[in-house]
C-alpha cells in the first residue's frame, strides 16, 4: 500500500490544556481507519489537524510525502484533497441539495456548471438522494443531511475523506442509514479516516482501530485485536463500558 498521510510528533495544545501529545500515525490508500475513545481524548481535534482546521502546537504532517505545515505549501489544492464530513452537516440552507453539491466544484476545483452538475448527481446516487435534488435542507431529515453532505464531499474527488462523528447528531432510527452508506464507500476502496462512537461500525469495516486516551495514541490495531483481546487496560475498560452500555 502507498502511504498518503504520515504524522509525526503531532502536538496541539489550547493554551495550557494539552490535547493531543506526540501523535505518531500514518494512513495507506484504501485503508479504512477508525479511531475511537472517550469524549475529551482528542479525537476530533485530530481530524481537525489533519485538515488544518486546527494548526498543530507542534510536530509534522505529511501528505504524499511532503509536509503540509511548510508556509509555502498550497493549502487550498491539499484541503480540496481531503473530504470532510462534520456531525451537524454543514450544507448551505438557501441551496437545495444540488447546488449543495455542484458550488465547492465549481469555486474550488473550476469545473464548469454542466460538468458539476452531472458529477453531483452522479454521487448523489452513491448515497441514494439523487431524488431529492430540488429539496432544500429543511426538508430532509438529519440521516438524508448527513447522506448529501458525505455525496457533496465525494463530488470533490477527494483522496481521503474524513468523518467527524457523522452519526452523533443523528436520531437513533437514522444512523442506521449514514453507516450503511458509509460501509458502502468503504467498499469501493475509498480511503477514510472515521472518529465514532459506532462500535459496531468501527469492527466491521475498519482496516484499523485507534484507541486515544488523554491526547495520546493508547492502542492500534486490527478490529480483531482491539475487540478481540485489546492490550491496554484503558481499552478495555472503555470497551467493557461502551459495549456493556448498548446491551
């Protein structure tokens, strides 16, 4: 496998807080990674370094073997690179659920109107919501938000995409339907980075599972591995509790 991301020594602090301490990580093309973890263990800080919606306090961050955190790298080619997917959606509330789609491609990547359109809908179909092109966001409901946000980060092209706890603002009856869409993309081969709290998700589809504790990188391994027989004791105590809690 080709690596695409390699971090090393990631740091970020907010003031005096210490979120995440020395992160070494690195993500293959194709692979399928999940990271997991108590609320306040840096999850989603992390994601958010990785696409620089947040600046690290420290350490490296490479795509393709160059570092992003050099000043003259280009930021806006590299962010177009990487798919991002957020718990509350994110769409445009005055666009319906085309245009949702077709705007990033035609301001960021300067794809013409016609040929936005047409690869729109064309991954608005991978997500089943090609039916309600002409509907505004207030007319969906949260999993079918969540189904045209992933469809508008597809129509990106994007070499990664990243999952900020897609399913935490979904009503229960719905996440059922975010998760099948996203095992589906993990299916065709696209690389992902996904941070939940889908245990099921997680040991399904994932390639790896990252356990994070306190900012820190506690655990990694295969699905087997981590629910299997997870090493650290703080992983199993997180899963004990996590797991126990759905019975």
């Amino acid at each position: 496998m080709s690596e695409i991301i390699k971090i090393e020594h990631l740091k970020k602090n907010f003031g005096k807080n210490e979120v995440l301490r020395d992160i070494d990580l690195s993500v293959d093309k194709g692979e399928v990674v999940t990271i997991i973890g108590s609320s306040g263990s840096g999850k989603s800080t992390l994601l958010r370094c990785i696409n620089l919606l947040e600046k690290p306090s420290g350490g490296q961050i490479l795509y393709r073997g160059k570092s992003i955190l050099d000043p003259n790298y280009d930021l806006p080619a590299y962010r177009a690179h990487m798919g991002m997917v957020f718990q509350q959606f994110n769409l445009f509330s005055n666009m319906n659920v085309l245009e949702n789609c077709i705007v990033g491609q035609v301001t960021v990547l300067k794809k013409s109107h016609e040929e936005a359109k047409k690869k729109a809908i064309e991954n608005l179909k991978k997500v089943d919501m090609e039916r309600y092109i002409d509907a505004k966001p207030s007319q969906l409901s949260g999993g079918q938000k969540q189904r045209v946000a992933i469809g508008r980060a597809l129509a990106m092209d994007p070499d990664v995409m990243l999952f900020d706890e897609p399913t935490s603002a979904l009503d229960p009856e719905m996440v059922g339907e975010v998760l099948k869409t996203m095992k589906n993309l993990a299916g065709t081969g696209l690389t992902m980075v996904v941070v939940t709290h889908e245990m099921e998700f997680a040991r399904d589809v994932s390639d790896r599972v990252i356990f994070m504790d306190e900012g820190v990188i506690a655990e990694s391994g295969t699905p087997e591995d981590i629910f299997g027989s997870p090493k650290c004791e703080r992983t199993k105590e997180f899963l004990h509790r996590i797991l126990n809690k759905k019975e």
